[in-house]
C-alpha cells in the first residue's frame, strides 16, 4: 500500500517544531508500524536527510520504549498493543496517517518522536519499592503462602511497562493509572505493607510536582493502556492514600 | 599470559562457602571511599548495582535506554530455574547443576556451574521479599513447570513475562538506591571505550546519547553488563539496540573473549514473512511442555498446505509426523534447544516446511487442548462433555497459562492459535560465548569484571531453558558482590582515580576521532544496509550448520563487507545532538569485526556441541546416527582469544576443562 505520512518534527527541546508530509510506497500489510517507519528512515538516509527519531527497542511489546501517538491515539487504533506490536494490516492503501509524540508538560520533546520520561523514574524512586536488601538470607519464599487471587491481581498490576500511553490518552495528562499500579501491586502482597503508609503518600507526592494532572475518571487511559492495566488500579490507590493520610 | 581460572581448591559442594569465608573484605567505612561502574542496567547488571551500592559502595551505572527498566531481560518469557524441590520430585543443586553441565555439552567450568545451582534458591527467596508476582498455586504456594532438556519441574514463573517481573524487582531495589543517593544513575548514555591505567580498569568513556557529548567516568573498578551479541546475525530475537560495543572494547584493550561460536539458535520463534523484518520474535519454550511440534509425512500434504488447498487441522493424528516424538522419545518435545532447532531444519531442508517460504512447523496444541478440557469436565463434575464443550473448558487453561503468548501470536501472524496450530522456526537468541572471566568474574583486565550474557562462563555449549535469568541474578545478587570485594581490598588507600591524566586523553581522543570519521565520511550506503549483508552471511555460513569451506568463506566476506563499511557508510546528522544513526554505525562496526572472530572460533572448533554444529563430526553409525558428535579429547577446552588487531589474527589461549564430578557422556535425549 501507499501511504502518506504527517510526521512531527523537532530538532532539540529548545527548538520550535512542526508537522512534515512524507510519502512511503509499497509498504506490506505484514510489516509492523516500526518496520514502516524503517523503511522511511533508509529512504531518508539515502536521499542524505536526517531520519525521524524514534524510541523503540525490543519490538516485541514489552520494554516500553515506543512511544508514538497515532491518528490521536496513543499506540494507534488496534487495542492491547504498543505500537512495535501494531501491524499495517491496520490500515489501507492512500491513507494519510499522523503520528505525534506523547504530549503532556510531563514529558518534554528531546527530538522528534523522542520524550523525556525520567518524570516516571523519580516517581518510582520516591517509593516503588520493598526496603529489604540482598543478603541471601531472606525467608523461604513459600513461608509465607499468598491466595492465587492476590498474587494474580497484583500480577495484573505489576505487567505495566511504564510506556507512558497513560498520560498521553488522558486529557488532564494524568500518571494515576501508572502509578495506581505500582502502588497497587505492593498493596495487594503481604511483603508491601510495612512501607505501605509511606510508599503512597511519597509516590502521590512525587507524581504531583512532577506537573502531572488529577483524574477525572474518564478512563481513556484504561482503553489505551496496552497491557490492560485496569481502572481499579486508580481506585485502590486512592484508598491507601486516604488511609495513609488518615494515619498521618 | 597463561589463563589462570582461579577455581578454588576442595571438593566441588564445598568450594563457594569455604572461597567466601577466607577471602578479602573491604570494611563499611572504606566502602565509602570506592567507585564502581556499572555498564547494562538489566538482570545482572541491575542486581549488581543495587547490592554492591547497599554494601556501602558508590555506584554509577549506565543505561542506552531511557530507563534501566528497559533492558533486554525484560522480555525474557517462560522463567527461572531453582533447585528448591518444592515439587518434591528428586531435584537437588547436584541434579540442577548436573543438568546444566549435560546440558551445555560438557563445555562449561564444573565449578562455576556449582555456585549457581548452589545460590540458586537463594534467587527465589529474595526475589518474593523483594515482592515478584511469581504464580502461585491455590494453596498460595509457588508454582512450578518444567523446560526443556530436564526431568523436574524447577522452573518459577509470572506468567510468560518472568523476565519482566524479575527485572522490576531489581530495578525497584536499585531506585531504593538511587533515592539514597548510592547510584548515580545514566540513562541514555553509552560507553564506548574502557580506560586502562598501570595495568587496570579505572574508567570507561562515554556519550551522552541526548547532548552527544563525551564523558569521562572513573571508578577502582568496572563491571560490563551489557547482555549478549546475537544482533550480529541483524535478525535475532534480541531487541533493536542489544549491542556488543561494551564487552568487543575491552576485548580490544586486553581482555579475552570466549568461546564466540557458541550461540543459541532458539526452536520456538515465529518465522519471518519478509525482507522488511526488523527482528523475530520467540515464543517462550515454555509452550512445549504443552505444544506438540509437527510436519507433514507426505510431501503432496506439504504442497497442499502450502498453495492453500489443505488446513493443517484437516490432517489426521497418522498423516503428520511428530519427528521430535519419534526420533527422541525420553524428552519428546522438551529436548533442547539446540536439538529441537536442529531437528526442525533438518525436515524444513528435507521440503516439510509448512509456509510459502519453507522454513515453519507446527507447534500443536489441540490435544493439551482436549486433555486439559477432559479434566476440568471431570473436576466440575459435568457428565457427557459435548466436544464444543470440552474444547471451550480446554481453551481456558490454555489461555490462564499462556494468554499474553498466543495474544502476541495473533497479533504478529494475524492467525488464532487456540483453533489453528501455531507456525515457528528456529532464530537466533542468546550467546552461551562471551568475555573470558575467572572464577571470581574478572576478566584478563585486573580490575574489569563481565557478568550475566556478556561473560562465557556457565552455559557451555548450549544453555537450557529458564537458565539465563538464573544466572543474571546469581552473577549480580550473589556472586560478583562478594568477589570484587577481594580485589578492591587492595585499593582502600587509592584515593579517588583522577579523569585528567594522559591515558583518559587518549581513550576520548580516540572516541571522538570515530565518532567525526562516521559523521564526516558521507558515504553511500547505510548502516543498516551493512547490518544486513553481514546478518545474512552469519545465517548462511555461521548459523545452524557449519563447515570448513562456508566458513572460511565467511571469513572472508566478512573482511570484505567490513572494508566496504569504512569506505561507504553514510551517517547523517551531526555529533552534538541525539543520532540514532551515529549509535548504530559504532555497534555494527564492531558486530562486522566480532562477526568474523566467531566465525574464526567455529572454524577453529572441529567438532560439533550443543549450538555449535559442524557437519563433518556426526555419529555415523548406532543408535545416535545423524547426531552431533562432539570430540572431548581434542575440544575439552575453552578458546579464549587474544585481540591482536585485525580479528584474523587473533591468538588462541586454552583453558583445559576438568570434570572431576561428572562423567563425560555422549548427550542423549532418546
């Protein structure tokens, strides 16, 4: 197929940038959106331009590190997936496709497609964790049996790949459903709640003044997440963090 | 320099205890005082970084991603091995130790395989503190399955994203850490050279891969963590950046690599679809303890199959043909890796291929199907079972053990693997080979330690399935933490390593001359388009079978296509500002000169183990005729290569291997 391409492109963070149109031709259906954007990017080094930046990395949907807002969509129109995962066969030949990076005041451009998203690693770092060090003598880890529910649901929680679509859908750039997550996943096992008072209120904290936005329980995060990182997440969150602060 | 692999004396159960309760340690308030970097934020990196920062050291690490999340191991599916013997079926670290050794092909050091196995349980434990969803069963128990190549069930599991669970683990102890200020932490930075002086790793050079600036870091000491180098065949299932820059400098400024021709070739990938494709994606070998692989017997099935004439669901149980079953019946589908890869090209070059490019079989799961929905018929207690039925309760479990599998299947193929069988072909996946290390992890270079993939040291000529998260965290959790501390003992009383001295000057000098050599060079052709040629001569000549003349074929190729590289390469953009172009044209020029090292190693390597097949030694007659003959008396050795500037003329070193706790035995999986 052909396709028509309206990228965005930016030099630097400190440089203004702009929409540009680009044309691909004979793309296969069997390709991935990143092998397209390959296929533009040798087509841009052979004519001597600069290929778009992208950030991309296992291709297999996992890591996290692709980031593309496809027509208004982050990670484009299939569901569940991220967008190395999102095939062609998605689209049809003579359409015209825009692709934007994640937008929000979070998540500044570093270049073209690239963002910033060191905002998610200090929200991580203000809490996301369990304060026990490697030692090597650390409980038998069936000594202290975990229902298959609990363990199952904070897997569920634990699957985010921190890609950040999250706050890209929603309107009021929110990270609640990331961080819903992480707190969630430690509030759902035994070995969490020691630090559970502190973890939610330092991590709420964090996600604050890194100039995120509140929910408004829209839900467009839950429809783009594309590992279905549930909306119930959000809620559990704000549970703990009215019981933390009732405890002070 | 005659190799000195430092093993400790005593017998094998008792050598890690008896190592680590006399060897140097460094006291609290001297750990203040030392540096350590850390190259590769994933398993193993990552575990090392937080331990040796919670000890008291002062740890930078560095990440090309924009977040040590991000790391290859985080796609890492099926799991990780464990001698608990929570299953109660004969495990025991002699057991997962033996297996791993039977399982490398008798080509791994006997005493390193012992440690891991031994601090194996240890993982586990550690991991649940650290609060890993590893599944559970109904009693709230942890959860076991079995991979390929064992008898057990040790191999723990969070869903199929084991590797991701596990990588959170570590990077949420290593955040604990960066909060308290004990890790510098250097996301989108790569090093580019190792800096040597009087004899020692003291720094690396690195770019800012945002600002393209060069940095100078010093340490007392440097770990690389950088992960394996399977992209040097351009299509693998590694990710887009997993690179081999890190560990081939410092190959070049003194340390030995290992055993390069030792590389995986992973049964279970789904096969290419054309020439666009940027990589290949596995499909975790956890899904034949469920799936049977097949072809078709009869060639005119093939055909039909192929023009679209026939479904494979429309061949009955005797027109297909089980090869892994019939020619392997004690482990069936779970023989491993190298066996199952080698078997699935052998009928694919026979013309059983079941896709338009002749290179798919079929991974089969219509009975687990059937069996799985037979009992839960019986456990819900529903008599006379319809077959939609029975079906529809089968396809549950099948999806509860690995939904985000066949999800991902779906998406890629466009097909619904619960209704058809799933089409896979072998792709290159992990190097067992790497940088040489002793017992304690360091490298030739005093001072440069390698761990995880980047280092050769565990898996021999094959690794088993579940194995490399296993010994990610084994190197960075337990091991590594406790063997640098001899070494920094003796550098209490250094004092901080300056960044201003001559040999610093001439490592960024010579960073910064290839970096404005690539900018500067405005070739013709790009990165990429080298990648690829060399990607395809790896495949043809140095892949799944190997001989003297294709070898010494790619040798030659290689030379060629690296010669052109720095004639041609074209590399737009500029120095000063993020070039994933610049990134790429560094790692393939040192993928084009490892490419033709490995193939050196192979040619060098006149028998055939684990990965490792070459097609003059086979069994030629017997109960094993058509297998892989390996040759102890001449290749019971580790080929440790010298770097002597051009990869040609690189100098073999041997470390002899001694089994002195296991037999040396023909591996058979019959």
């Amino acid at each position: 197929m052909n396709l028509t391409l309206k990228i965005w492109r930016q030099k630097d963070s400190n440089t203004k940038g702009q929409m540009v149109d680009y044309k691909v031709n004979d793309i296969s259906e069997h390709m991935s959106f990143l092998e397209m954007m390959d296929v533009l990017n040798e087509q841009l080094v052979n004519s001597g331009e600069e290929p778009v930046a992208f950030d991309h990395d296992c291709r297999e949907g996992i890591c996290g590190m692709c980031s593309l807002y496809i027509n208004g969509e982050a990670h484009g129109p299939d569901r569940g997936v991220t967008t190395c995962q999102l095939h062609m066969r998605m689209f049809n030949d003579g359409d015209t496709i825009t692709i934007e990076p994640w937008r929000a005041t979070a998540f500044p451009v570093i270049k073209d497609l690239v963002v910033d998203r060191t905002a998610f690693e200090r929200i991580q770092q203000a809490g996301g964790y369990i304060s026990v060090n490697t030692s090597g003598n650390t409980q038998d880890a069936n000594a202290i049996p975990i229902s298959k529910e609990a363990a199952d649901e904070a897997m569920d929680a634990a699957t985010c790949i921190g890609c950040g679509a999250c706050v890209a859908s929603c309107k009021n750039s929110s990270a609640m459903l990331f961080v819903g997550a992480k707190v969630s996943q430690y509030a759902l096992l035994p070995q969490g709640q020691v630090e559970a008072t502190e973890r939610v209120l330092n991590m709420v904290k964090q996600m604050d003044e890194e100039g995120f936005g509140n929910c408004t329980n829209t839900g467009a995060c839950e429809v783009e997440c594309p590992k279905g990182i549930s909306l119930e997440n959000i809620a559990r969150m704000n549970r703990e963090y009215l019981k933390a602060s009732l405890k002070g | 320099m005659a190799l000195d692999s430092k093993v400790p004396k005593g017998p094998i159960k008792d050598k890690w205890t008896t190592y680590k309760d006399k060897i140097n340690l460094v006291n609290p308030a001297n750990k203040r005082h030392i540096d350590v970097i850390v190259v590769g934020t994933g398993l193993a990196g990552g575990s090392a970084a937080a331990t040796l920062a919670e000890l008291g050291y002062n740890v930078k690490a560095f990440a090309y991603q924009d977040s040590p999340r991000r790391a290859h191991s985080i796609a890492a599916q099926g799991g990780i091995n464990a001698a608990k013997n929570y299953q109660g079926d004969g495990d025991s670290t002699y057991r997962l130790f033996y297996d791993t050794v039977k399982g490398g092909d008798y080509r791994s050091r006997e005493a390193n395989v012992y440690r891991l196995a031994e601090v194996s349980a240890n993982i586990i434990d550690q991991c649940v503190a650290q609060g890993v969803p590893f599944a559970r069963d109904y009693g709230g128990l942890l959860d076991n399955r079995s991979f390929g190549g064992v008898l057990v069930s040790r191999t723990f599991y969070a869903k199929g994203q084991t590797g991701q669970q596990l990588l959170l683990g570590a990077y949420s102890a290593m955040n604990r850490q960066i909060a308290r200020g004990k890790i510098e932490m250097y996301n989108r930075h790569e090093m580019l050279d190792v800096v040597v002086v009087d004899g020692k790793a003291r720094g690396i050079i690195a770019r800012n891969l945002v600002t393209g600036e060069i940095e100078r870091h010093s340490a007392h000491a440097v770990v690389i963590a950088s992960g394996g180098y399977g992209n040097v065949y351009f299509l693998s299932t590694n990710a887009m950046g997993s690179n081999a820059t890190a560990a081939w400098k410092i190959h070049k400024k003194g340390a030995y690599f290992a055993n390069p021709c030792y590389t995986q070739i992973h049964p279970t990938c789904i096969p290419r679809s054309g020439d666009y494709q940027s990589k290949l994606t596995l499909m975790s070998e956890s899904l034949r303890n469920d799936g049977r692989i097949w072809v078709p017997k009869h060639m005119d099935d093939v055909m039909a199959i192929r023009e679209g004439r026939k479904k494979p669901t429309d061949l009955s149980e005797d027109e297909r043909d089980y090869y892994l079953e019939r020619r392997y019946p004690a482990f069936g589908n779970l023989v491993p890796r190298d066996v199952a890869s080698r078997a699935a090209k052998e009928r694919c070059d026979a013309g059983y291929g079941v896709n338009a490019t002749g290179e798919a079989v079929y991974l089969d799961f219509a009975s687990a199907i059937e069996r799985y929905g037979k009992e839960q018929a019986k456990i819900h207690n529903i008599k006379d079972a319809s077959k939609a039925k029975i079906t529809e309760l089968g396809e549950k479990i099948v999806e509860a053990k690995y939904g985000n599998l066949f999800q991902m299947y779906e998406k890629i193929v466009d097909e619904n693997p619960y209704k058809t069988p799933m089409m896979i072909y072998p792709a290159t996946h992990y190097t067992m080979g790497g940088v040489w290390v002793d017992y304690n992890l360091m490298t030739t270079i005093p001072g440069c330690y390698c761990i995880g993939e980047a280092n050769f040291s565990d898996h021999g000529a094959n690794r088993l399935g579940a194995s490399a998260l296993m010994q990610g965290l084994a190197d960075g959790y337990f091991v590594l933490p406790y063997t640098i501390g001899d070494y920094l003992a003796d550098d209490i009383r250094t004092g901080k390593i300056s960044t201003e001295t001559k040999e610093f000057d001439e490592a960024e000098k010579a960073v910064k001359d290839r970096i404005d050599f690539f900018i500067n060079n405005n070739g013709t052709k790009s990165v990429d388009h080298f990648h690829k040629r060399l990607g395809k001569v790896m495949w043809d000549k140095v892949g799944m079978a190997r001989n003297e003349q294709g070898l010494k074929e790619a040798m030659a190729e290689i030379k060629q296509i690296r010669e052109e590289f720095w004639k041609e390469v074209k590399v737009p953009g500029g120095a000063s500002e993020m070039n994933p172009e610049l990134e790429k044209a560094g790692r393939v020029a040192d993928f084009l000169e490892l490419g033709e090292l490995f193939a050196k190693d192979a040619l060098m390597r006149e028998e055939s183990c684990g990965g490792h097949f070459r097609e003059e030694s086979v069994e030629e007659s017997g109960e094993q005729k058509g297998e892989a003959k390996r040759n102890d008396q001449d290749f019971a050795f580790v080929a440790a290569w010298e770097y002597k500037g051009e990869p040609a003329d690189a100098v073999l070193h041997k470390e002899q291997l001694e089994f002195k706790d296991i037999e040396l035995k023909q591996r058979s999986y019959k």
